[in-house]
C-alpha cells in the first residue's frame, strides 16, 4: 500500500510538471537559518565550520535532454554524463549529478538538502529515488532526505525544467547552470523548522516577539525546552528566559516569547544597530542545536505619501540590483551602493538569498525584495497574470519571497513583480501577501495604477509616492578622497558619506604589486570633514616610486563581535582607493 502511494505521489509529480504547480517533499520555507553545535559557532556565524553543515564543492556533472520524456530513466543512467564547466547548459531538461555524505554521527538526526538560486524548476532525486518537486527554484528551498540517503557517499540528482521555465513567468529560456549554492545539514528528531520574529518601537520602547516554530519526526510524545538570550549591540546580555513545548506524532508547534526593552536602540539607515538573538533546544538533558540571528529594532508605516520608518518620514534613495550570486559579490555590491548614498536596494528579478540580507541589515540599507515573476508589457492582461492554472505558481512565488525575508529589519516593504504585466493572478497574490502582514507596504510597478500596489510611481495611487528623481541617486562617487605624505606616513582623508556614523579604515600598502602590509582601525571622521591619520604601518620607509598605499571606509557596525564570515566578506569587499 504504501509503494502504491508513493507511485500515486509521483505521478501527481510528473502531471505538477505540466501545469500543477505545487511543490512536493518541500519543507516549508523558512528564514534560512543553519545549525551549529555550540553557541560560539552559532556566534561567528560560519555555517562551513558547522559540525552539522556540509556545503557542495561544486563538483557537478551533466546531462542535457531534449524533452521532459524520459527523465527518470536517464537519472538512473550512467552514460552520457559529462564534467561541468560552470557555464549554462542547453536543454528542454538539464540534468545535474553531484554527491553528499551522510557521517556516521548523524545516524540518530535528521538530514536535510537545501536548494538555492536554481535557474529553472526542479526536481531532486538521492540515488534513483525521487525525493521532491520545487517550482518556485530561487528562494532556498530545504529536502528532508533521512530514509534515503545511506551511511558514507551518496548521488544527488537534479533535474532542471528549463522549458517549464519559458512556458511560465520567468526563469532562464532553455538552459539552466549549477545552483549557486547546495548544503546538506543534520538536526535533531525535534528540530527547529523556522524562527519568527516581529519588532516594534513606541515612545523608545522595544518590543520584541519570538516564535520558535519546533518539528518533530517521533511518533511518540517529546518533551523539549527552548533558551534564548538576547544581548544588546554591545554584546551585552538584555534578557533571557526558556520554555517547554510537548510535541506529539510528527508534530509542529509554536514556542512563543514577548521581550520588552526600554531605550532601545533602533535599527534604520544612519545607525543600524542590531542586537543578537541566541537560541539553543534542550532534551532528555541533551542540548540539539544551536542557532544565532541579527534583530533591528524597527516600526515600518506609510503616511501622507511616505515610508514612515521609527516615527519619522524616511527619503528614499534607491538602487536597483539583481541579486548577486555569491556573498562576497553581494558585498562589494551593496558597498559601492552606499558609497553612492542609496539608502535602499530595490532587487530586481527573483529575491535574495539570506546572506545579502543580513548584509543589508548590518549595512543599514533598506530592500525591497522581488517575487521570482516577471510578466512582459506586451501582455499585461492576456497573459500568465490571468491564467488560472498558474495561479497556485504565482502564490507560492510571493509567499516563498516573503517566508525567506520577513525577518530581516532591512526588508521595508515587498514587491510581488517585476515587469509591466498585471492581472488575476497579481490580485490575488497581493491579496495572500497582505493576509500573512499587512503592515508593511507592497510596491508594484506594475499594478499601473490600479489597487494590488501601495506605491505609485507617479504618485497618483497608492500611499507612498515614487516621484521618478527618487530612483536617481546622483552620480556615483567615491566615499572617500585622501592625500598621503610618504615622508610623515599620515594621511589626510575626507569623508564623502553623508550620515554621521563611526567608519573604519582599511589600509593596504604594496610594495610595486605585492601586498605586504594590510588592516583596519575605528577613525571618527564627521560627514564632509577631513581629518590625519596615520595608519599603523611600522617602521616602513615609503619610496613613492616602489610603495602605494590604498585605504577604503566602511561602517564600524559590521565589525560587531560574533558577525563571523560576514565580517570576513566585508572586510573583502570594499572597494579600495589610491591618494589623490
């Protein structure tokens, strides 16, 4: 009987992949949170340096095909399969091979594959078992692969609908490349399947409310227990406390919190202050996992035709980006950005993955994420947006951009499209979008004027006017200028940024074009002043026919104890300037 259903399952599958748009085997799509083994990995942060996280080398072989027919056996062939080398593969169906493990010491746990930055929609297989069907490729999308995948080595398949992708809202015509990122993760048999958090601001009182969302894969009955700390932006501790949840039968259940903070410090452009929220699961005695995320302090509103950001009218300075495909690149990005003054990212495209966001929450940028549709201006009305069998797609494209990026005090406002189309399938997904929250505001450009959007550009709908000069951030410019005397080692450097925030300074010296001298220091520059440093060089005598010295400047916050890989991208990521 149960062979019969799972045959059942898959043949629903294979009719999902002509138009039934649901996903199957997909975990619900939460924040992207990753498990550590202790509170201090969970502090930095680095999720390779998980004893529960394995990333994908990169390794990948391929297959292309020519129709939908036939994928599975082709799955299961060994011929065929070619080396890939990174770059887009032709095909109606482009079939991807890498390998996993699975160690002995997550026997006793779950196992669980996460998919992210797919080009097309996809299935999984471990081995020749199909595991799931996702539809919606972009956002990060988790697997639970624990009674299939064996002890040591296994095969990851999977199989990219690039035609699929043509014949619906967006996605690459024809031909599909390597996920950016692939990572088998373990986590107890009550795991925590996603966290949620909301924040509010009044009078200078924070509010704070937690929801661990706790799963269970027992049949019986388990008592767990929920810890949290949360410290202050100065690492200090603000609160804690801890609760009990008895799951039962595979079961889900809700552990909530309310913290309430007076003086707090809010998070928004010109300070982005971030507190950290620990949390760790207890049972049998036993601690399960571990696990750190940023929370900002914010209260987000629209009045008289402006975002309304901690009470105050917030201008709008805002650069629009399609999504990187790796975080030091997102980083660099999002610098050049602020060193141009936006203020907000207005993604383009598909959403982000989590890791851009959190960069934007330490860097004070605002996002507007984007739903993975885009519907061309030459159909707005005959098209998908109106074609009811693509309706369950288009809500799960809203829904999963907005579960993947709720969290993040950067993300201000939502947009359920991009391109000029509009129609049923756009009303009803603003309809889904508001009932999971409807305080913040959905910016469509596409709505044309019409209700399914609280943003207009041109100001004649909606409650925040878009004048078209608050796309235009100006020219882009340097975020700092700088003179060096050789003799004195100092240097005069002017701030060009316009926010008064604590900045530090990276310097680099070469030595014609070997790097030999690099760092950082905190330096107190006010918007538009200059000042003399003397970057700590030792006792090096510059010859400045030989010696160059380089300096960039960026946010003292994103050098706040326990950012871990993030501060390492950062510190990567600026883009560095020669004296003048």
């Amino acid at each position: 009987m149960r062979r019969l259903g799972a045959v059942l399952l898959f043949v629903g599958m294979a009719s999902g992949l002509r138009g039934q748009w649901a996903p199957v085997g997909r975990e619900s799509v939460g924040g992207g949170w990753l498990p550590f083994g202790s509170a201090a990995e969970a502090m930095a942060g680095d999720a390779a340096n998980s004893a529960y996280v394995q990333f994908s080398g990169g390794e990948w072989q391929v297959k292309a095909l020519a129709s939908a027919a036939g994928v599975e056996a082709a799955v299961k062939e060994d011929a065929g399969w070619t080396k890939s080398d990174g770059g887009a593969v032709k095909g109606a169906v482009v079939l991807l091979r890498g390998t996993f493990k699975r160690p002995f010491a997550w026997i006793d746990r779950e196992q669980l594959i996460r998919i992210e930055g797919a080009d097309a929609p996809y299935e999984v297989y471990v081995g020749a078992r199909r595991v799931g069907f996702n539809a919606s490729p972009r956002v990060g999308a988790d697997f639970d692969v624990t009674k299939v995948a064996q002890e040591g080595n296994n095969t990851l398949t999977l199989a990219l609908y690039t035609e699929l992708a043509e014949r619906s809202i967006s996605g690459v015509r024809g031909e599909a490349c390597a996920p950016t990122r692939v990572c088998t993760f373990s986590q107890p048999v009550v795991r925590v399947r996603d966290i949620l958090t909301s924040t509010a601001v009044t009078d200078g009182t924070g509010a704070l409310s937690i929801g661990v969302i706790l799963k269970s894969s027992l049949l019986g009955a388990r008592e767990s227990e929920v810890y949290y700390e949360l410290l202050g932006p100065d690492g200090r501790m603000v609160d804690s406390g801890h609760k009990g949840a008895t799951l039962r039968l595979r079961g889900e259940d809700t552990v909530r919190f309310t913290v309430t903070i007076p003086d707090v410090k809010t998070w928004g452009p010109a300070s982005p202050l971030l507190y950290t929220l620990q949390l760790r699961t207890q049972y049998e005695g036993r601690y399960g996992e571990h696990l750190a995320l940023r929370v900002g302090f914010r209260s987000v509103a629209v009045a008289d035709g402006a975002l309304v950001l901690n009470g105050r009218p917030q201008p709008l300075h805002i650069e629009e980006m399609t999504p990187p495909a790796d975080a030091a690149s997102a980083a660099r990005l999002l610098m050049q950005a602020r060193s141009r003054e936006a203020n907000m990212i207005a993604l383009r495209g598909y959403p982000a993955t989590a890791d851009f966001y959190t960069l934007c929450d330490m860097l004070g940028l605002m996002v507007c994420p984007q739903a993975e549709i885009e519907l061309p201006a030459a159909a707005p009305y005959a098209g998908p947006g109106n074609d009811p069998r693509l309706e369950p797609l288009f809500l799960d494209r809203v829904e999963t951009m907005y579960n993947a990026s709720k969290g993040h005090p950067s993300v201000v406002m939502f947009s359920i499209a991009g391109g000029a189309g509009n129609g049923n399938n756009l009303y009803n997904a603003y309809v889904a979008l508001k009932r999971l929250e409807a305080a913040r505001p959905v910016a469509f450009v596409g709505a044309g004027g019409e209700w399914n959007s609280d943003a207009a550009a041109d100001g004649s709908n909606g409650r925040i006017r878009f004048a078209p000069s608050s796309f235009s951030v100006g020219p882009a410019s340097a975020p700092i200028d700088f003179t060096f005397d050789p003799a004195t080692k100092r240097a005069a450097v002017r701030n060009n940024m316009s926010d008064r925030t604590v900045y530090r300074l990276g310097y680099r010296v070469y030595d014609r074009r070997k790097l030999i001298r690099e760092g950082s220091f905190a330096v107190d520059i006010a918007p538009g002043r200059r000042v003399e440093v003397a970057p700590p060089v030792g006792k090096l005598k510059f010859k400045p026919s030989r010696h160059k010295l380089q300096l960039s400047l960026f946010p003292e916050q994103t050098f706040a104890p326990g950012n871990g890989l993030l501060e390492k991208l950062i510190t990567a990521a600026p883009v560095w300037y020669d004296s003048i």
